[in-house]
C-alpha cells in the first residue's frame, strides 16, 4: 500500500511471456543486461577506495586553510577546495565512509528486525500475525523522509541517530517480503516432499525453508542500500544528519549552496559521489531481482 | 452487500492505523525527549518554580496514561496544541502552509502521469536487451539523483545560466515558478509510473480480448490504445493516488531547495529549532492525509471494478 522508497514490484515482475531468459542460471540472468557486472564492479571500487581513506596520502578533511580557499580543481588540489580551504578530494572520499557505513548499518539493523517480525508472523499463530503485519502497517503510514525527520528533530542530530532513524522506519517492508516469502516456501513441493520423507521440524526449516526464503531480501537489500545512503544524505543536507565540520555528501552540498556560478565543483562533486553510489546499489538490486526471479527476467523501465 | 462490508473494514482499519500512528508518535515523543515540553518551552529562562508551574498547566505532572488520553482526546478535536515558537496553534499554523504544499504536489502528480503513462505506452511491447538496457539504465540514473543536487542543476542551468525560469519562491501562486520544483519532485517517481505502466499493458496485450480486437482488424496500436490502455490504467491510478499522499510529505527537500513555502519546508524550520508540538503536529497531518488517501484508493478501485466487486472482499 505505502510506496516508500522504490516498490520491488515496480522493478520486478514484468511477467514475461516466452523463453526471454528460460534455461539461463542465476548467474546468466544476474549478467543478461551487463548492469549487474558493472554495480558490482562500482560497489567493489567504491567500498575498497573507503576502507583505503585512512593509507590514501590526503589532505586533512577537517582542518581549515584559509590560505586555499575556493582553489579550482587541477592545481595542487585534484578536485579544488571549499570555501574553508579544505581538499574536495579528501572530503569526498571520507564521506564515503560515512555514506557507506550508514548505508549498511541501517539497512542491516532493518533486516534483522525485519527478518524476525516476518519469522514471529508465520510461526507464532493466527493470533499473533495480524497483529504484527498491522504494526508493519502503522510505521509504513509515515512518508518517506516524513518519520526519519520526525525522529531526529526528537533525538538531536548525529550519525547514530541516522541509523536509528532510518531502521525505524525501513523493517516492515523487510518483514513483510520475508513472511510472504516463507509462506510461500512453506507450501513448496519440496518442503511438503522433505515431510512426506519424514525430516523433522528443525531440518526442513533449516535446510529448505530459510535458504529459499532469503533470496527476495536479497535483492530487495541492495534497493534498501540506497535508499538509507540517499536519506543519509538528505538529512544531513537539512543540518538532521552528520554535524559539521565532518564531511558528508549531503553537508557538503548544502555548504555549496549559493556558490554554483562561482565554484560549480563545490556541488557537482559530492553530487556526482552520492548519485554513483546509489546507482550501483539500485543496480544491482534490479539485477538481483532479474535474477532470483526468472518470470522477472526483464527489468521493466 | 459485500461491498458495503468491505467499505466498512476498510474504513475501521484506516482508523485503527491512524490510531497506531498517532500512538506511536506519543510513545516516540514521551520516552525519547530528553527533559520535557515544559523545559523546552521556557529553555533557559526556566526556574525549577516556574518549571513546577507549567508542568502543572500543561498537565504533565499527571500519570502517562491520563496525558495519552488527553493528547487523543485533543486530536480528537483537531487541536494539535500550539507552537513553542511562534506562540499559535499548530493547526491555524498548518492551516498557513499547506495549500502551497498541494499545489506543488498535484503540478508533480500530473507531470508524472503524463510523461509516466507515455514512457510506458511507448515502451510496452517492445522486447529488446539493448532498449531494455537503456532505459533501466536511465531510469535507475534518475531515482539515484538525490532530489536536491538535481534541484540545484535544474537552478543552476534554467534559472542561473539560460535565466529563463524563475531560482525559487512561489511568486505568487505564478505557475512559471512551478515549473523547476515540480518536475525535481516528480522526476523519480516518472520511472516507477513509467514501469507500471509498461508492465500492466503488457500484461493485458496477453489476454483474449486483445486477441479477439487484433482478429477483428485492429491494428496493434488501435487495439493498445482503444482497450490495453483503459483496462492497464487501474493499477497505475491506484499507484498515482498512492503518490499523491507521498508527495504532499516528500515534498520536503524539494521545498527547501526553491525556498517553497510549504508543509515541508515548515517541518523543517520546526526541527531546526526542536518546536515539537509544530514537528509532531505536521507529521500528523501528512500520515493523516497518506493513510485517508491510500484507504479512499483501495475502496473506489474495488467499487469502480465489477470484477474485483464480486471477488473475495478481503486480501491486503
């Protein structure tokens, strides 16, 4: 019902009709379009030049130089510097290990929480479900940025309470894809095979249930990936978010606000860094959906 | 008589949300605030005397459950108690902002309608990897861009450099100041309508009926926009209604970068200078507006199609 963040099925299930990608494994509808190689390849890029920031010979992100202020791109300082002096490289570059750190924290404390509501819906009874699908309901009610603003202007800003906010209101979905999953699985003729064959409870849930459960959470994680890097930004964007004077895409664009005729890199830097690294998560989250989803075999756009 | 009932569940469990919305909005408020509203209205002119005083006007020296049923019992009566800051109430405040707001949201939710729906006319039935490639591509390129970096170019190119659009403000209800916000708002969402679209008229290209028109003579165009079309536009209307309560709260960003002024914009003022009641009240009115939307949706779908009428009256 609520449209927060991307909808899977907006992406997905475009039912094909015909062999389109019948007979490929995993791997080959993971790769049919070629965007699936290429998120990979960013997100590998991205995430190993983030935990290299620290060996990187760069300039300190934080410390002023008011002897450099607004330098242009080229010399001495590859991408420029800001209006306090600082290296737009080593800035960019630090961020990404806030961006990428949030990204992950937040959609992994999300999952969890999300995998347990979905796990305590199925196998707790027909009393308890309800109720905890109409929990899902009520946190899905806030609008996209509308819960996580309501949140930080609560809690004050800062990085921790980035990720609370945004797991906050990003389980449900995650609950519901996974008990809509295992339900389905649960009725799978394997599953009932694996009964019929005499294995018991623990076993089936173990070794059939949960692997062929997972896999929509999966695809569905990447799109999560960029939606908490893009609220991550957007928060600290509006001053909710990473505090000055550290550096955050978000922070950096709206300390470049005004100074676009004059300094145009001061913007397009940190936007180019945050747009390409969501990108390659939305990326791949529609190629895993192609994959795991063979009826789903063309990504619909 | 099914219909009559399922309007009914439909409209009992809009309000059982809403009331676990607002709940969990007291919760939030009351256990993670650090001090209380009295400390926070008279910050640091506050004496423990004069703290005493106000706790007991505002009734916060009563127990919690006695306070939740007051907070219900207000918003009962619309009243969303009043401002720290601006010394008035909430809702007149509310009241100020929110017509901006849906100006800006309904220019968006049309421009995605239309160029949505035509993307995905134009792009329905045509199965190649490379078309495919392409436009997944561009789509996914345009959700990637954060909504303020692409209002900044969209400044940057139309007002800054060509001078032929307005930087921002609302000029007057002007609808050339429109023009920049709206389409920052609603390029996102063009790709998710877009891809709807596409996906519910292929799906309808393989039933019967279209068979039966092409057979008749029709040509695949004449067939797609006389049937496929009407009978592939429900779910893309229900998902366009469904925006519309998204637009109207995240419109946020949008607002603040082309100094819009809007709920959004306002919300964030507010959060700015921690005025709670002003935060809490805005959040209220934009969930309010989402869930009466989405349950509005639900139930003209169901009752403006007979096949769904007849069907089982209760799934989601």
């Amino acid at each position: 019902m609520a449209s927060r963040e991307i909808p899977p099925k907006a992406w997905g299930p475009a039912p094909a009709q015909g062999p389109v990608a019948g007979g490929k494994d995993l791997w080959g509808r993971f790769r049919e379009t070629g965007l699936g190689p290429l998120a990979g390849l960013m997100i590998l890029a991205i995430v190993v030049t983030a935990l290299l920031v620290p060996l990187l010979p760069l300039a300190d992100p934080i410390a002023p130089d008011y002897d450099q202020v607004l330098a242009p791109p080229g010399s001495g300082h590859v991408l420029g510097t800001d209006l306090h002096g600082r290296d737009q490289l080593s800035r960019t570059l630090w961020a990404a290990r806030t961006s990428l750190l949030v990204g992950l924290v937040a959609t992994g404390l999300a999952l969890a929480a999300g995998v347990t509501v979905g796990s305590a819906a199925v196998y707790s009874g027909r009393f308890i479900d309800p109720l905890l699908m109409r929990a899902a309901d009520i946190f899905l009610s806030f609008p996209a940025v509308v819960g996580a603003v309501a949140i930080m202007a609560v809690l004050g800003p800062g990085v921790r309470n980035v990720f609370l906010a945004i797991a906050f209101f990003g389980w449900p979905i995650f609950a519901r894809i996974f008990r809509s999953s295992l339900l389905s699985t649960k009725e799978m003729g394997y599953v009932k095979a694996a009964q019929g064959l005499g294995a018991g409870e623990g076993r089936i849930f173990f070794v059939h249930v949960l692997p062929n459960s997972i896999s929509p959470l999966a695809a569905y994680s990447a799109l999560a990936v960029a939606g908490a890097i893009l609220a991550e930004a957007g928060l600290s964007f509006i001053n909710l978010g990473v505090q000055r004077p550290h550096p955050s895409w978000g922070l950096m664009l709206a300390e470049s606000i005004g100074q676009f005729d004059s300094a145009p890199w001061l913007a397009i830097v940190p936007g180019v860094a945050v747009t390409l690294t969501t990108l390659a998560f939305i990326l791949l989250g529609a190629a895993l959906t192609r994959a795991i989803d063979p009826r789903a075999s063309r990504t619909a756009g | 008589m099914q219909i009559f009932r399922f309007i009914l569940i439909r409209l009992l469990s809009m309000l059982a949300v809403l009331l676990g919305a607002v709940t969990l909005l007291f919760v939030v408020i009351y256990l993670l605030v650090p001090g209380d509203a009295a400390q926070a209205i008279q910050g640091i002119r506050a004496t423990p005397e004069s703290l005493e005083n106000l706790r007991r006007e505002l009734g916060l020296d009563r127990p919690l459950w006695v306070q939740y049923g007051r907070y219900l019992w207000r918003l009962l009566h619309l009243d969303l108690g009043t401002s720290y800051q601006l010394n008035r109430s909430v809702s007149s405040v509310i009241g100020d902002y929110l017509p901006a707001t849906a100006y800006l949201a309904g220019a968006a939710l049309l421009l995605e309608s239309v160029v949505g729906i035509g993307w995905g006319m134009t792009m329905a039935g045509r199965r190649s990897i490379r078309w495919d490639t392409a436009s997944a591509l561009s789509g996914a390129v345009l959700m990637a861009t954060p909504v303020f970096f692409l209002g900044m170019l969209l400044q940057y190119i139309f007002a800054s450099r060509l001078g032929i659009l307005p930087l921002s403000g609302l000029g007057g209800y002007n609808p050339v100041n429109l023009v920049l916000p709206a389409v920052t708002l609603a390029a996102g969402q063009v790709i998710i309508v877009g891809a709807l679209m596409r996906a519910a008229l292929e799906t309808e290209m393989r039933k019967l009926y279209f068979l039966a028109a092409r057979s008749r003579g029709l040509t695949h165009r004449q067939a797609m926009l006389r049937h496929g079309t009407r009978n592939a536009l429900g779910p893309v209307a229900t998902l366009l209604a469904v925006d519309f309560g998204t637009l109207l709260g995240g419109a946020m960003i949008t607002e603040i970068v082309f100094a819009w002024p809007g709920l959004g914009r306002m919300t964030y003022f507010a959060a700015q200078t921690r005025d709670v009641p002003l935060v809490l009240g805005a959040v209220i009115v934009m969930v309010t507006l989402f869930v009466v939307l989405n349950s509005l949706v639900d139930i003209l779908y169901r009752v403006l199609n007979p096949r769904l009428r007849m069907g089982r009256a209760l799934d989601g």
